[in-house]
C-alpha cells in the first residue's frame, strides 16, 4: 500500500499506522489561559440550573460553618464568665467588686471585669453552655450533610460535562480529513482523547467544588469578623492582595512547565504506542537498546518538566500560608491587648481567630488548585485544539443528497477520472492531468512502482482528500457534487491490513450493514469462504476476536473482510493489495471469493503481484502520478513497454 514517494512524509496510505510521524503541538501561549478557562466554564450553561442550586447549598452549608464559631465563643464567654465570677466575692454587685480591685491595685483585672457580664459569686451555666454546644453540634451536622448533597450534585454536572465533551471529540474524531491523520501521531491523539479529558474531569471537578466553597467562605467569614470587630477584620483583609499578587506571579511561572508536560504525556504516549505495537519487529531487529534509550529521553523531559510544573505551583501555598501566619500573630496579638483593656471579649478574640485561620483557609486552597487550574486549562487546550480543526463534512448542503439521488438513482457504476490533478504538497506535484475511465461490471487493475500514486488514486475516488484541479464523475455526476457519505455508501473496499474489530465474527461481518439478517450474513461467508473454517473454531460465528485479530490467521481475517464488503453490495469495489500478505492457497480462496465480490461491480484492483491482475479488463500502469500505458494483459506485453517490464522483473531471474 506504500505507493507513494517516500519522500513526502504527508503522503501516507489509507487505515491505521504503526508508529507516529510526529507529535502534535499542543497551543503554548501563555496568554490562552483565561481564553481557554472561560471557554471550559462556559460549558457549564445548560447545567446554569444545576449549578445555581449547587452554590445555594453550598452556601447554607457555609454559613452554617461560619456561625458555629461565634456560638463557641458565647460558650467560651460562658464558661470565662462563671470561673472569673466564681473568684469575686459573693453578695456583691459588679461594680462594687471592680471598685474594690481597684482599690487592691488590680487595675487591669477590674478593666477586663468590666467588660464581662459576671455575677460575683455564680460560677459558670452549665445549662446554657449545653445549649450552645448542642446548637453547635447542630450547625456542624446540618453544614456536612449540605456539604455532601452540594458534592453529589456538583458531580452529577460536571461528569455530564465531560460525558459530553468526550462524546464531541469522538464524534469530531470522525469527521476529521485524512489529511489530519497524516500530520497528527495516534499515541499524542489518544492521549488527548483519554489521558487530557481524564484530566479535564478532576481538574474541573476539584477545583470548581473547592472554588464555590472558598468564595463562599471568604465572603462569610468576613462578614463575620465585620460583625466582631471591624478593625481586625481591615486587618486580616490586608492579606487578600497579597495572596492574589503571589499566586499571579508563580502561577505565571509555572503555566509553560504544565503545557510542556502534557505535550510531552502526549509524545511518551506514542512512543509506548509505537513500541508495543511494533514489538515483534523491535525484537527481530535487535533494536530494544535503542528503543529503551529513546523511552529514557521522552520519560526524562516528562520528568523535569512535570518537575517543574510541579514545583513552580507548589510554591503557592506555602507562600499564603506564610502570609497567613503573619495575619494570624497580627490578630492575636492585637486581640489579647483589647481583652485586657475590657473592649472585647474572650470569647470573641477566640472566635476571631477561628475565623482568620478560616479566612486565610480558602485563600490557601484557592493558591493551591492554581496548579489544578493550569494542568485542566492546559488538557482543554489540548482538547479544544482538536474540536478547532477543520472538519470534513459527510453530509454538507441538503441539495447534493437530492443531486445524488436523482442523479444515481439507477446507478450502473461508471467512473471517469477527468483532467485529474492533485498533490499532498504543493511542493511536491504527485497526480497531473490523469485521464482515465472506468465502464460499468469492468475490472481495472492499477500497477505501477512504490510511489506512482496508486492508492492516492483511490484515496480521491472516496474524497478522502479534494482534488487540485479536475473532476472525477460516478455515472456522469462529478463527486463533488455528492455528500461524502452518500458517495462511501457506495463503494466497497478490501485493504492490505485486514483490520478487525474486538467482537465475534459475526458482528465484524455485519458491520458492513448492520440491519443485515443472518441469511445474508451466512450467504456472504458462504461466498467469500469464511464458511470454511469458522465451523473448526470453538464458537463458531460467536468466536470472539479480539481488535488484532491475533487467534486467527491473516488469510482468515482477510476472508473475513471480504465477506464484510460483500455484505454492504457496494456498486463500486476497490481492492487494495489483498493478497499480498497471505499464502499461496489462501491467496486462492481470497480470488475465488473477489471475483465472485467483482461480479456485476466496477472494481478497481491494486497489485503488486502482476499474475493476480491477468483477467482484468483494463490494466492501468501509472509512474509518477501519471498513466503511462493501459490495456489488457495481453496488449500491454506485446508493446514491450513499462508493464512488460514490470511483469518480468517478478518472473525473470535477475541479472548479477
């Protein structure tokens, strides 16, 4: 199938490939993060519903959190009030006990006293210290059960989310050009396919939980400490900039190291890909050395940009952890100065503190999932960059499927190649000015060197790439004028590479029309000789075979692929080298059943082996992208031309 120059690495044949051109880049400008974030958020529209009844709860959850600390602050005070009560004398009022600790010198003492609603003589309510521990115990049961249930939604929307972004790729994936696959390696695009929308998923899952909850927290909380002491809320607010400030400059430090890191995930992808795949070649060759030292420099460039991905953003949090520390000696400090100067309780100092390190707590988180944030951002990248590519579609304007239809309606399968031109670059022309035509039921076998432009010939029949110049019409209507899929629809293809699918026989037959019976399914096994052999395996037509289809042989995978274009009764058939990797007496049973495949049907035939091709009607010899000769077998040896000297190259001994 490799017919094209070697030189022109777009150049490729049709079906899946070992090994990988090259690794995507993934988008590495820095300034896509916000693009791309808004983008991921803004996937979250048809979900506004869910979400909104998400921050509801998560915000009764988080007020409930923010009250239980004043509670236990009144606690405190309770239970400050009764053992500092217990210490005045009894029968006294208030400020007869405050005088008289002023007059012992005790100034400081009766300062704080006077502040505090004690009764000299009653020691602490342990009734009422109950009741606040048992509201407390209340709000901190209500707040987690809350917490879940704003949890269990959140993940409710955000796998739906992804459900749906997975499912787009993979829709996208189908409507992609060939042309797409030639520049693109499998292991970097399953990568994204997998590994980045995996990645996608915790990131968004994580970060967007944590992020409702944060800011719902600050905002309480502040409110909170307003409530307590305006003056050292202003002051633990002082933190606030600071934070932002510190994890803008790391987080813009560390975004390139995240977007090299997955690009690098990709490329090691395909790698592994590519060396699993091709593993009994590695080991025929001798070359596990080498493909070991080239794991070790893909896994080395993973490591040190993971590294420092990794620690650029783990920089963040230790860094508003200490400016949180610094806030949190600032309130104490001032705190305990205000309760011995009477202007504020114990029990408030101790509820702000809870509430400054609760402050400062989801400013820490916030600093935390920056790294979060910039590895989701850098897979949707990835992902999106996918959904952005241009798109070949199927079924394009309503009117070419009306045009094809009535256009085809009794379709007899005549095809005309006309003034064709095209090439994969515009560097390197392939196909100039090719003329060719394709009667009704005839066989066309096309020979030619490695790289005469063979399968691109076929490639163009299906409109798997658009033509530079020309028109290629099927019963005088031209292709481009078709929908892809109707045009597909019509035309049966047989590769080298018998490509199955993991399933039982059956449904890999089947797959070329589904809504087949099992008549027909028997009936095109029959035909194509799969009837043979099936019944001498376990399960017969429930054998399963895995997607290598390595528990049968290459001639029996070949048949099988033969039966499945038989099944979909294609007008048109093309046939590429399907018999070049099969034995001699399977090669028999694979031409027995394509002629019976070719009856009726315009074929058109791709071989190698010149002694498969001898009946066709007309045989076509293309060098360079052009037709140089065609006729019958028997014509076309007699003008001793290029055919005739590529039919006895394979029977005539070589000259040494």
């Amino acid at each position: 199938m490799s017919d094209r120059a070697s030189t022109d690495t777009a150049q490729r044949p049709i079906g899946p490939r070992i090994g990988p051109a090259s690794a995507a880049a993934p988008p590495s400008k820095p300034d896509d993060l916000w693009p791309s974030m808004k983008r991921l958020v803004g996937r979250l529209r048809p979900h506004r519903l869910a979400v909104s009844v998400v921050i509801a709860v998560a915000t009764i959850s988080v007020v409930l959190t923010s009250i239980a600390p004043r509670m236990l602050g009144q606690g405190t005070n309770i239970i400050f009030d009764g053992i500092v009560g217990k210490q005045l004398p009894a029968g006294l009022s208030k400020d007869q006990a405050i005088a008289g600790l002023r007059a012992d010198g005790q100034n400081t003492f009766a300062d704080m006293v006077s502040g505090m609603p004690v009764v000299p003589g009653v020691g602490v309510d342990f009734s009422a210290l109950a009741r606040i521990l048992a509201i407390v115990l209340a709000l901190y049961l209500g707040s987690a059960l809350l917490m879940w249930l704003s949890g269990f939604l959140l993940n409710i929307v955000v796998q739906g989310v992804v459900r749906n972004l997975r499912a787009e790729v993979e829709r996208k994936i189908h409507r992609l050009p060939l042309r797409y696959f030639d520049s693109h390696s499998r292991g970097d695009l399953l990568s994204r396919v997998t590994n980045d929308i995996d990645n996608v998923s915790q990131s968004v899952q994580q970060t967007l939980s944590q992020l409702i909850v944060s800011v719902m927290t600050v905002i309480s909380i502040f409110v909170m400490m307003m409530v307590i002491s305006p003056l050292l809320a202003l002051i633990a607010v002082l933190t606030v900039p600071l934070s932002v400030v510190v994890t803008a400059l790391i987080a813009k430090r560390s975004k390139p190291h995240f977007m090299a890191q997955w690009k690098s995930t990709g490329e090691l992808n395909s790698q592994v890909e590519e060396a699993y795949t091709g593993h009994e070649l590695v080991a025929v060759f001798g070359r596990s050395r080498e493909v070991e030292a080239r794991f070790q420099e893909k896994n080395e460039e993973l490591y040190q940009s993971s590294f420092r991905a990794q620690f650029f953003s783990g920089l963040i949090m230790p860094a508003i952890m200490f400016l949180g520390n610094l806030n949190f000696v600032a309130i104490a400090v001032l705190g305990g100065m205000r309760v011995a100067s009477g202007t504020m309780s114990l029990g408030d100092v101790q509820a702000f503190i809870q509430y400054s390190r609760q402050f400062t707590q989801p400013l820490t988180q916030i600093g935390a999932m920056a790294n979060l944030v910039q590895s989701g951002v850098a897979s949707a990248e990835r992902v999106f960059a996918v959904l952005d590519e241009d798109e070949e579609d199927l079924l394009e304007a309503p009117h070419r499927a009306v045009l094809h239809k009535s256009g085809l309606a009794q379709a007899g399968g005549r095809v005309e190649f006309s003034d064709v031109s095209f090439s994969y670059s515009e560097e390197t022309p392939l196909i100039e000015n090719l003329s060719l035509v394709a009667e009704p039921g005839q066989m066309v076998a096309i020979v030619g060197p490695t790289g005469a432009g063979k399968t691109t010939l076929v490639n163009l029949l299906l409109r798997f790439y658009d033509l530079d110049g020309g028109k290629i019409l099927i019963d005088g209507v031209d292709i481009a004028e078709m929908s892809r899929d109707d045009l597909r629809s019509r035309i049966g293809m047989v590769l080298q590479d018998a490509w199955l699918f993991g399933g039982t026989i059956r449904d890999n037959i089947a797959y070329g029309r589904p809504d087949a019976t099992e008549e027909e399914i028997l009936a095109a096994s029959r035909i194509s000789y799969v009837d043979r052999f099936v019944h001498s395996l376990p399960d017969g037509y429930d054998t399963v075979i895995d997607e290598q289809g390595n528990n049968i042989s290459a001639g029996e995978k070949q048949l099988i692929t033969i039966a499945r274009a038989f099944i979909s009764q294609p007008s048109i058939l093309i046939l590429d080298e399907a018999t070049s990797s099969v034995d001699t007496r399977t090669e028999l049973l694979v031409q027995h059943a394509s002629a019976v495949l070719r009856s009726d049907r315009t074929s058109f035939v791709i071989a190698h082996r010149l002694s498969t091709i001898r009946d066709a009607d007309v045989i076509v010899v293309m060098e360079d992208g052009r037709i140089v000769e065609q006729g019958s077998h028997e014509n076309l040896l007699l003008a001793h031309g290029a055919y005739y000297r590529l039919y006895n190259s394979q029977f005539v001994g070589a000259d040494v």
